[in-house]
C-alpha cells in the first residue's frame, strides 16, 4: 500500500501537472468536496468553488489562455497543522491571446486529508487579469 504524499510533496506535484498542462491529473488531486477559495477575486470572478466537478470546470480552459512555463519561486511553509502548508510562489509564462508575458505571485493556504486536497485559498493580484487575453473565466468578455 502506497502513503498518501504529505501536504508539500502533494503541492509540489501538483504544480509540476500545471506546467505539464494535465488539468485532469491536477483536479484529481482534490477531494470529492474539495474547496477552492479566491479572497480577492475581482468582480465576475467566483470567489469560492465547491467541490471537484466545479474546480473542473473553472480550470479546464486555463491551459488555452495562460500558458505556465515555471515556477521560479515556490517557498512551502509547514504550519504547525500537519495537514495546512503555506506556499508562497511565482508562476511565470505567456498569454496565449496576446503573447504577453505572464507573472503572478500567489500566496496559498493547503489543506490536504488522506491525500487528496480538501481546501486551497489562492491569494492572488487581482489586478492581473485585467491584461488583454487573460480572462479565463469571461468575467470581462
């Protein structure tokens, strides 16, 4: 039998299936009810996704209008819950609208049960989708 990937191992894998552009295999690491929080989503964003079949949704399309390349900075921070990690990091790569390039740092706060993500707060600059090509969500179109 297999151990499930401790809360930063999870993360870090993770990312590595964002950059593979897996979007399947990165919304499979979320638990059934699984939540997925956006603090400060602008307007039109939705600042709160329940469960996996909604995460799905909202990531599907991601890899069509943000083309990820790295993760130059990722800082995983164990919290003194075994199961939250915090992760402070920067992804970076290119708007496929426009060929504009991408960067955004992230703040987030994980919480992993048996393996499987259970709540993630992406603390993001709101004021980066408001660049040509980098709605996802058609909250501006």
């Amino acid at each position: 039998m297999t151990l499930p990937m401790a809360p930063a191992e999870l993360y870090r894998h993770g990312l590595r299936l964002l950059l593979d552009k897996d979007i399947p295999g990165w919304v499979d690491l979320w638990h059934e009810d699984g939540v997925l929080e956006f603090p400060f989503a602008p307007h039109g964003w939705p600042g709160r996704l329940e469960g996996r079949q909604a995460i799905a949704d909202y990531m599907r399309h991601y890899p069509d209008h943000v083309d990820l390349h790295d993760f130059p900075e990722v800082t995983v921070h164990q919290t003194t819950t075994p199961e939250t990690v915090v992760v402070e990091m920067r992804g970076v790569g290119r708007l496929v609208e426009t060929g504009g390039p991408f960067d955004m740092k992230y703040i987030a706060v994980v919480t992993v049960e048996d393996g499987l993500i259970t709540s993630y707060r992406d603390y993001w600059n709101p004021l980066a989708v408001q660049e040509p090509g980098a709605d996802f969500v058609g909250a501006n179109r």
